[in-house]
C-alpha cells in the first residue's frame, strides 16, 4: 500500500469504526455484529502500527488510553466556566423570574428546564473538528488538562466531521450512570479495592488518575449542556444550539421542557421530579436557563454566575414510618452510633429499613422514642437519617431510649466499659482489641504503605474480621488458602466466594509480610498518633520490635516531649489565671525541677538528632500500645509465629552527619521531587531519601533542592527547569547516595540555579 492509499484507508476505517460507535453508544442501534466490529477495529489497529506517522491521537483506536502522564497541566478558560446559583424553594423561584422580568420589561421570557447533572464539569475544546483538549472547571478560570482521560468516554465524539465550526468549546457534565457504578464497585470490592461512596466521588477519582489506560476501564459518560467559545456558527439561542450538538452526534441533555412562564417553569421543575430517579444516572436539581442569547446578554452575570440562570434544588424525599427498636452499633473507630430499625419504606429509590440516630445529643434533642412515627431522609441522596418525630402521632406506649443505660455502660461488642471524652458528643469503645475495631486496623496493616497484602482490600477486610476468620491482625498470618478460597464475600443471599486465586495471593503475600521491615509495621498497626513518619523515626532507634517496650531511648524522648510541654504552657507566667500561693510554689517546684531535666536530656539526645516525626505524644503512644497487655500479648504471639520484624535503617546514633558520612549529608535536609518512571516505584526512592534525613514533597518550587527524573518526565522536569532546580537522573541519584557527592557523584545535568 502507498502511503497516499493508507491514509485514505485509514480515514475510511476510522470514521467506520466512529460511525458504529456512534450507533452503539448514542443511538443503542448497532448495525454490525460485535466480531464484525472488532475486525474493522483491529484492521485499523494494524494499519496505524504499519503507519504510525499517520495514526492521529483523536483516532478511535485511542479510546482504549495511552501512556500513563506524569500530573495534570493546567489550562485557561478562554471563556471563564461560572458556576449557577442555588435556589431551593418556589418563592426563590418566583424572587429569580421577578428580576428577570424588572430588567427585560417583558412578562414573557423564553426558558428552558433540565436535569442539573451530579458529575465533573468538563470543557471540550475542538478546532478544525478535532478534539484538542479536555479541560476541568478548576477554579473557573483555569482547570486541569484531561484530554487522555475524556478520550476513553465512549461515544463522545472526538472528530466532528465536515460540517465542524472552526472552534467550538462543548461544555458538559461527565458522569457515571448508575448501573456501570454499581457493576464497578461489585468488580472493586471482589479485587479487595476501595469502593467509591457515591457516582459522581467515582467520577471525580476516575478523572484524576494518570494512566488512561485505567479511565478506560472505568463506565464514564458525557452529557452536553453549554458552550464556552464558538465561532462560525450563526445560532441565537439554547433551542439552536441543541440542534447543533445534536448533527455533531453530542450525547445530550434530556428530557428538555420549554416555557415562558414562572408557573411553566414550576410545572417542569415538578415534573423533572417525577422522572429524575429513572433517569438512570444521579441528579441533583432543575436547571433554569434563559433561552435566548440576546435575553441573557442583558441579563449579564455577576463574577461567578449568570443572572439568566439557577438551580432549582430538589430536597431528599422524606417518608414516615414506624420506629421500632433502636439498637447500638459499634463503628470501626469504636464509636457507638445508635441506629433506627424501621418499618421498611421505600425513599428516593431504595427500601430503607434502619437509620442512623447519630448520637444520644441527637435522639435528645429530637425526642426520638421507641414506638414514635418518625420522618426519614436520605442525607445526601445516600444515607439513610430520621429527620423528625410526628409528636401529634406519638402512643403513651412509646418508650425513651437512653444509650449508656441500654448497653450497661459496655461496648455491646467486646463488653469492655465505654468512654465519653470531654467535649465529644459520642460514647467510644476504647478497647483496642474490640473485634469493632479490629476490620478498621485489619485495613490499615493491609494497606500499600503498610504490608501491603494484595488481595484484601475494604470489602475482603471487613467479611474477613465479621465472619471471625481475623479477630486480630495476627489471624492473618495463620490462614489458609482453602479457608480463603471458600470464603464467601457476597451475601447469604447472593455468595460469591473469594475463590483460590485470590485466596493463594493472600497467603502468598503474608508470607512475604512477615519479612516487612520494622517500620512498615509500626505503620500498619495502627498506633494512635504514629504515622509512617514517626514509624519510620522509630524504626531507626530500635533493632527489631521487641526491643520497642524496653527502649530508654524513646522513653527519653516521650519524658522530654512531655515535660517540655508542661514548660511551653508556661503556667507561671498565666496571666490569665490567678494562682494562689500553694499553687505557685507547687508549680514552680515541678518548673525547677522540669527545666534541668529538659536541659539534660536533649543533651543526651542531641546526637541521637531525632526528628520532630517522633515526638513526645508518638513515643509515649508507642509505648502504652507495647507495654499494655494488648501490646504484650501481641509481642508473645509473634514470637510464637516467629516473626520478629527487623529494622532496616537501624543507626540510633546520627552517625550520618557526625561519621562524615557524605551520602546521608548531601541528602540530610534536602528536598526531592520525584517524577516519571523510575526502576523502581516511587516510594521506594522516597523511603531512602526519608532514611538520609531528606524530604520529599509533590510539587516544584524555589525550595526543591533536587528533581529525582526518570523516564518521559513531563511537567515537572520542564518547571524543574525553569525554577533552576537541580535534576538528577536515576544513576546520578544513585552515585549521590553511594557518597559521590564530589568527582564521580556530580550529577548527569546538574543546572545551575
Ligand atoms: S448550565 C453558567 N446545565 O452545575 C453555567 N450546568 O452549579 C451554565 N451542571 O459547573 C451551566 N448539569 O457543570 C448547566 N444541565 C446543566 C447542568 C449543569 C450540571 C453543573 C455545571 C456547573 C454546575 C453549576
């Protein structure tokens, strides 16, 4: 084939291929069998590979993605993307029409009414017909640049065809249709990944990812419903407009409702209620725009939204049922939460039959009793909650409830005794080993930054400690993958078993576990108040976790932590309180004695040079969870599993600087970017800079000290650039450790600052 006849050949394959996705996606009407379109897709496949200098980048054969990027660039708004008010009432409504008519001089207004789409806002910019960019509303004037992402959206148009203006910016909602959500977070939870809580939290996520190879796996959609620039076309209103987006094959806003009248407008709002729940995606109120453009151009807008339009806000369904019981549940950070039991009622597309009362305060303030007739919403579209109580409905037979008195003053869960700490609002289980908060830690010790487990994700986690396979974390070490492969992770209605596969990987990957260096550990348990920060600033003082409980040396920090504390606070000087004599004397004895002690020890950690990650708070937590008896029986157990975990940066003195040690100096207080493909992942270059006293941070700027670059490098290294940030390439990063510093060390293309 020339080159002048595989061009043509792909443009005939390319708009087949458009012609049938269109079909498919926009007009469900697919007119070839889904063999017969594969081969057209894979013939232009090859053709592309065989003529790469003709494939283009709006090619359908992109939408599956490509390289993954390194960060998002940031575009203009040419016309700035503004926002809608809200109105959540009739007289609201009324109040907007009474405006418009007052400076239009006209009673009668051409309207138009549409579903408000709960997704991302999206600008689709295309010149000459051909998608050129993808950009989010950002803060209105410049978004993020998600051309790769949209890309993959199926059925949206990427080359608009002959009859394109020149420049026409589409402006719409991407979003995920309720269906494909639900499918995916089923396909998550099976993977033991984290589910999304809501369509448009799933959208919002899917759309920040860098791989689109991974957008493309995801159900996402476009709707369209403005536009930003537009040139050479001669239209005059929205009506028109949707005529247009309708011959370019733009998926669009239905249904529409056309009035001009305030009561047409509230006739449609209603009516938009009625069917929004069949629309198959979430929404979340009625837009209500103006019409014609000369109307809105006298209407104008204010800086952040137009006068010509709002959106109506629909409130949460409510219905009244039955309060039958309320029982206590015990969350996963062992907060008590007492829950409605209900005569089931169906609200906003889904039978509720339990609520959340949120806290006794809560039930106080709205005198919920056992036996009343009470009124349920769904907060945020999601959450079931009881709103109110219908008194005038309430039984003498209706019987108060009080929290503390109904589980004995015991976590219902574990029995141990409940706490309610001062200011809080709710009662807490305050046991460690609370089976309650056991599926919370299980996901934390599972989790990448932790032993990273694969295979036990939220979902696996939480059936795991429910069904009682991992009471502690330390069950995990001890099961089997016959027990995996048979655990159902579905429902007694509907099982669905983890299967061996999955089950092989877990036990496979906790065996790997147990080797995990000793900071990973500290991590994954779950202390209160250590990070991966602290951990891993404790990891460097101890040799292995045995050792934690009877450290001195982090003993010495919690005691000078604390008692530096007492001293900040400064109680002598409190003006603001007034002491008197024996409290005087009594707090400046503790002073006296404080101040030296504080004195002394930082000269005994001074060469230690701990990092402020592991303060007084985190050491003295880190203590109580390994001398407590929790903490003991933990160590006793995994001595008897035989695992010991073991420091892997081990060096309590700062020998670093001290040892004249150049690797460690070079990198001690220095601040890395990393960016682009590296030989390994990310994180492991992070935990080595960590381990030398350097810091890492996300973005670029005057501070950085070095840009770590691997591979195809994109928006960082040219913003390294241009702030004159010092970039190392990989093997330059490798002779700066191995101690270079000087002759063989000097990095590849060190630029000067
Ligand atoms: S029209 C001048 N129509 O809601 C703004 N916006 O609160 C014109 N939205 O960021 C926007 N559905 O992304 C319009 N049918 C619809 C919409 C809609 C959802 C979003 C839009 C905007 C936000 C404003």
């Amino acid at each position: 084939m020339t080159p002048e006849e595989a061009r043509t050949e792909i443009a005939r394959l390319s708009a087949e291929v458009e012609r049938h996705d269109q079909l498919y996606y926009q007009q469900a009407t697919p007119e070839i069998s889904d063999a017969d379109y594969d081969k057209l897709f894979r013939d232009l496949e090859l053709l592309e590979a065989a003529h790469p200098e003709l494939a283009s980048p709006n090619s359908p054969t992109k939408r599956v993605g490509g390289q993954p990027i390194d960060g998002f660039d940031q575009r203009e708004h040419v016309v700035p993307m503004l926002s809608i008010d809200d109105v959540f009432s009739e007289e609201e409504v009324h109040d907007f029409w009474t405006r418009m008519v007052k400076n239009l001089l006209d009673a009668k207004i051409p309207m138009m009414i549409e579903p408000k789409i709960d997704g991302v806002a999206a600008s689709l910019i295309y010149r000459d017909g051909e998608l050129e960019a993808a950009v989010t509303r950002g803060d209105g004037s410049a978004g993020d640049v998600i051309t790769e992402n949209v890309r993959t959206i199926p059925g949206l148009p990427l080359r608009l065809g002959a009859d394109a203006p020149p420049v026409l910016e589409v402006r719409g909602e991407i979003y995920m249709p309720n269906d494909g959500f639900a499918k995916m977070n089923v396909a998550r939870e099976e993977e033991g990944l984290a589910t999304f809580a809501n369509p448009r939290n799933a959208t919002a996520g899917t759309l920040k990812l860098l791989d689109s190879r991974e957008v493309a796996k995801r159900p996402l959609a476009f709707i369209a419903h403005g536009f930003g620039q537009l040139e050479g076309v001669e239209i005059d209103s929205f009506s028109q407009y949707r005529d247009l987006l309708k011959t370019l094959n733009f998926p669009r806003n239905e249904p529409v409702w056309y009035t001009d009248t305030v009561d047409g407008v509230l006739a449609a709002i209603s009516e938009l209620d009625e069917k929004r729940h069949s629309l198959g995606y979430a929404t979340d109120g009625a837009v209500v725009k103006v019409d014609s453009f000369a109307a809105q151009q006298q209407l104008g807008a204010t800086s952040r939204a137009p006068r010509w339009a709002i959106a109506f806000k629909y409130p949460p369904e409510q219905k009244e049922t039955l309060l039958r019981d309320i029982t206590v549940q015990v969350g996963r950070t062992g907060t008590l939460t007492p829950v409605a039991e209900l005569d089931p009622v169906h609200v906003s597309g889904t039978t509720v039959r339990r609520a959340t009362l949120h806290n006794q305060d809560e039930i106080d303030r709205k005198d919920v009793r056992i036996g009343d007739t009470v009124v349920i919403q769904k907060a945020g579209e999601i959450i079931p909650e009881v709103v109110k109580v219908i008194t005038a409905k309430r039984e003498a037979s209706s019987v108060p409830f009080d929290l503390y008195d109904y589980v004995e003053g015991k976590c219902p869960r574990c029995e141990q005794p409940i706490e309610k700490a001062e200011g809080f609002v709710a009662w807490k289980c305050v046991n460690f080993a609370c089976p309650a908060q056991a599926s919370n830690r299980l996901k934390q010790f599972v989790s990448r930054k932790a032993l990273d487990i694969d295979g036990v994700g939220s979902i696996v986690a939480e059936k795991l400690v429910e069904r009682g396979l991992v009471e502690d974390i330390l069950d995990l070490f001890e099961l089997r993958v016959d027990q995996l492969a048979d655990f159902n992770i579905g429902t007694a209605v509907e099982p669905r078993m983890l299967g061996e596969k999955n089950g092989t990987k877990i036990v496979e990957t906790s065996l790997r576990a147990r080797e995990a260096p000793l900071s990973k550990w500290l991590y994954g348990l779950g202390i209160p108040q250590v990070g991966e920060s602290a951990a891993l600033e404790a990891s460097r003082l101890v040799e292995t976790m045995h050792d934690i409980p009877g450290s001195e040396l982090i003993d010495k920090i919690r005691e000078r932590g604390e008692k530096d504390t007492w001293l900040k606070a400064n109680p002598m000087r409190s003006k603001k309180v007034e002491l008197s004599a024996e409290e005087y004397t009594e707090r400046k004895a503790k002073h006296d004695e404080y101040k030296p002690r504080v004195k002394e020890l930082n000269t005994e950690l001074e060469d230690y040079a701990i990092s402020p990650e592991l303060g007084g708070v985190a050491s003295r937590s880190l203590l109580e969870f390994f001398r407590s008896d929790s903490g003991q029986a933990m160590l006793a157990r995994m001595k008897d599993l035989g695992i010991n975990p073991q420091s892997h940066n081990y060096r309590p003195l700062a020998a670093a600087a001290a040892d004249g040690d150049s690797a460690a100096s070079e990198i001690a207080g220095k601040t890395f970017v990393i960016t682009g493909t590296l030989s390994q992942g990310r994180d492991a270059f992070k935990a080595r800079i960590q381990e030398a006293g350097g810091k890492v941070s996300g973005s670029i700027s005057k501070k950085t000290d070095y840009l770590l670059a691997g591979a195809s490098a994109g928006s960082k290294l040219t913003k390294a650039e241009s702030l004159g940030v010092a970039v190392l390439s990989e093997e330059a990063f490798e002779a700066l450790v191995s101690g270079g510093g000087g002759d063989q060390g000097e990095p590849e293309f060190k630029l000067e600052g």
